[in-house]
C-alpha cells in the first residue's frame, strides 16, 4: 500500500483520481430532512448548503439521496431519478460548490428500514419484530440494484455534482446485507462475509464504472454494528480487503445500526472519536484515502486523527450544526463549538433538535430562534406527518 504522510488538517488531500480537496475537514452525511416532500431540493436545503461551502468544508455530502421512491428513509430526503425535475438540483449542485468545496450525494436505499408510512420495508431477509418488519427482497430484486445506485450517480455527474457516497453503514440495505442481523439468507447474497459482501462490491463496482475517472466515489462502512449478532470488526475489515483495487477515492469508517436495542453513537460510554482506532487497522488493507465520522468536537481530536496517521480526513456532522463555518474559525483560531446538554431527551429528541437546528441555518436565522427540545421534537414531528401526505401524493403510483 502507498504511504501516508504525517499532515494537518488544514492542508489539501489529493485523492486517487487526482481530485483534490481543499482540507481534510469534510461535512459528513446527515438525514437532513430538508427536501420539499416531493423529493426535491428546497430552498432551505440550497441555502444550508451554500452556508457550509461558505465556512469552509473540504466537501459536503448531501444525504441522504434515493433513486428509487419505494424505499426512502424519511419523507425529507431528496429522490433523484428519471422523473427528478433538474431545476433545484442544478442549483444545489452549484451554490453548494462554491468556494472550491466538493459536494457528493449519499446514495441511499433504506431497505429493512424503510420509513412504513411511505413504503414498504423490504431488506435481505424476511424479519416480524415488535419494532421492525421487512418483507426479503427476491433475487431478481437485488440482481438489479448495482445498475439502479449507478444510474443515479450517472445523473449526478450529469447535473453538477462532483461526488456521491455509496451509503453502506448506520443499518441501511448495503450495511443489512453485510449484517447477521438482518442477513440469514442461504443464496449467493447471505452467509459467510465473503457472500454477505457481494451486493456492495457489485454496486461500488457498478457506479465506478459509469461515471467519469474524475467524479468522486466514495464508500461509507460500519466498523461494526455496535450490537450483538451484528457486523463485527473482523468481518468489516475483511470487505474492505476486498474493496481494495476497486477504485474508491474515499473510505468513510462509522459504524452503529438502527437495529431495533441499538444505542446510538451519542449515546456510547466512550466519549471522544469512536472510529480512529478501527481506521488504524484498515490502513494497511487499502491504499484508498481514509476518514473517520464519529465523536469529533475538538480541534484537538481532528489534529490528533490526522496527524497521527490513522485517517486522512475527517467527518463532522454536529459540529457543523452548531457552527457552519467551524473550518474557518478553527484555522482562524477560535474555540470549539459547545455542544448543548438536554437532561433525558427522548429517543430521537436529539436527532429533532438538530434537524430543526439545520432548517433554521437554511433560513439564517439560528441566532433569532434557538428551539427548546420539546418546540424542536414538536416541530419536526409536525413537519414529517405533513410530508408523508407529500410524498404519498407524489409518488402514490410507484408505490402501489
């Protein structure tokens, strides 16, 4: 494998299609909920995105973005297809590139997970548990999924974007395949890691091969499940052996499911960037560029990342909630953000604040209407209930 020189993260990350970045802080994907219900960009999503380009980001991935309608993960995410109006993407695209920074779709499919007020949940294998019930795909169904994630690249590249991100972690359908949790088939697609990787390494292939040497294609993947029965670490770092060669200019490590018992990252006993360590081992396994997304709030921490070795990028999500121009203000000097401390929010309370906190970045007016947690929990549940009715309007034939 190529060395990695010791570096800051500051200084420009040249990836191996030559693309280069203009630091290694980069705005990792977040279900920003900030689509029209239709599946189009809004104004406020263009705009958020414009704000983060402003504050100087490296790149911004954008997630998450569907090809297909059926099998989105909230009524918030953006749907690009045949059927895509080009008018708000084309625009995104460019105000969100401004300043020299990257901005690259997550190319998703909730599979399992499949938001059921919008769809039905269909995943690798058949599951009827109290909170999760999918539907198993059928062979023909999945046979076609690696052409589906690169027609959707194919017009991301046609409409301006200068990436997309291979959505393969968090408990969505490549990470369900990769995962004993959801995965108990007996075919070509299930068992043994070496099969139960076969979907991914059909659709990274796919998308690399359709879409221009410089048009970015990066990979996020689970370290692990962070569950029992789940994808271990082991089994992680033997798929990205095999991602090796496969022409990815970008290996995102996170880790974590919506499997139903599963804690979330925040809410894990270690503080501090969870994924370094895991990174650590992977280096050796692939020459692609690595990055990191998890439990980054300190400068100190990403110096740390960086200049140790273990990772050329970084991922930041909250960070940038609280501070959309956090990259300059680092580089400038300037403090931390401060996280906000709420005393036992409900599950998904947090994701609500700061969700609602997006829209009001989108907006420019985070300064004049901080949210309390139960006005954020309120507002973004409101919101939701409104876009299914959007989205089942829309997309009423595709889903039938």
């Amino acid at each position: 494998m190529t060395a990695h020189p010791l570096t800051g993260p500051f200084d420009p990350l040249t990836l191996p299609n030559g693309v280069t970045l203009k630091n290694r802080l980069i705005k990792s994907a977040m279900s920003d909920s900030l689509g029209d219900g239709r599946g189009n960009p809004s104004s406020t999503q263009i705009r958020l995105y414009e704000r983060w380009a402003e504050g100087g980001v490296a790149a911004s991935i954008i997630g998450e973005v569907q090809g297909d309608p059926c099998f989105a993960e909230k009524p918030g995410n953006l749907v690009l297809n045949n059927a895509s109006g080009d008018v708000d993407f084309r625009e995104l695209a460019q105000r969100g590139s401004v300043h020299n920074t990257g901005l690259w779709l997550q190319l998703g499919h909730a599979g399992a997970l499949s938001h059921p007020p919008i769809s039905t949940p269909t995943g690798p294998s058949a599951l009827d548990l109290p909170e999760l019930k999918s539907a198993e795909m059928s062979l023909d169904d999945i046979k076609v999924l690696p052409a589906r994630f690169a027609e959707t690249a194919q017009r991301a590249q046609a409409l301006g974007f200068g990436g997309v991100q291979i959505h393969a972690a968090h408990g969505f359908l490549l990470s369900q395949f990769l995962s004993p949790l959801f995965n108990s088939r007996t075919d070509a697609y299930g068992g043994a890691i070496t099969r139960r990787m076969r979907l991914l390494i059909e659709t990274v292939e796919a998308v690399r091969a359709s879409v221009h040497p410089d048009f970015v294609v990066a990979l996020k993947l689970n370290a692990s499940d962070q569950l029992e029965g789940g994808l271990v670490e082991e089994d992680a770092l033997r798929v990205i052996e095999a991602l090796e060669g496969k022409g990815l200019d970008l290996l995102d490590i996170s880790g974590g499911t919506y499997f139903p018992g599963a804690p979330s990252s925040s809410d894990r006993a270690t503080r501090g960037p969870y994924f370094v360590e895991f990174a650590r081992s992977a280096r050796s396994l692939i020459s692609a560029p690595l990055m990191a997304t998890g439990g980054f709030k300190h400068l100190s921490e990403v110096e740390a990342a960086i200049g140790s070795g273990a990772v050329d990028g970084v991922g930041l999500a909250r960070a940038l909630v609280l501070d959309p121009a956090l990259p300059r203000h680092w580089r400038a000097g300037q403090s931390d953000p401060e996280f906000p401390r709420f005393t036992a929010p409900p599950p998904g309370g947090m994701t609500a604040w700061y969700s609602m906190r997006l829209t009001d970045l989108g907006e420019d007016c985070e300064d004049a209407r901080h949210q309390d947690l139960d006005t954020a929990i309120q507002e973004y549940e409101t919101r939701d209930a409104a876009r299914v009715h959007l989205w089942n309007e829309t997309y009423s034939s595709a889903l039938t």
